[in-house]
C-alpha cells in the first residue's frame, strides 16, 4: 500500500545522494564516519581502531566530516529539489 510514493522515492533518492557524498569523502574520514554513525562506535573504540591520538581530535574530525557532508548535501540534494 503506497501512502504517498512520490515521498518514498525522495527519501530514496537522499539516501543516494547521501551515500555517494560519503564515497568522495578521503577513505579515513568515510571509515570514521561508518564507525560513528552507522556502527555506532564510541569515541574511544574509534581512537583505537583508527588510531587517532585524543577524543578531542575525533571530535574536531567528525565536525570537518559533517561540514563537508553538509556542504555536498546542499548542493546536491537541496538546490537540486524543486521549490514549494
């Protein structure tokens, strides 16, 4: 049953979008991303696994990966939507 598919192909389509700006993402920085969010790793299992020296430094790692997340996501998902 199909409530509204026009919405569902959005979220698709996001999700897509989503996906390929983590894949331009340097390997490191995608490796922490998963780990964070989609594993679920805590900030001390992440500085062992990927080595990274303090959890202040993964903190400043993660804020640079969500900017530049968020910076593609505008571009290619948000400008590219129609407007209301």
């Amino acid at each position: 049953h199909w409530h509204a598919p026009e919405k569902s192909l959005e979220r698709e389509q996001f999700w897509q979008v989503l996906n390929e700006c983590v894949a331009g993402l340097p390997d490191r920085q995608a490796k922490i991303f998963f780990l964070r969010e989609i594993e679920g790793m805590s900030a001390d299992e992440i500085c062992k696994v990927m080595d990274v020296t303090t959890t202040n430094n993964l903190w400043v790692i993660l804020s640079r990966i969500r900017m530049r997340l968020r910076t593609c996501l505008e571009i290619n998902w948000f400008e590219s939507q129609p407007k209301a």
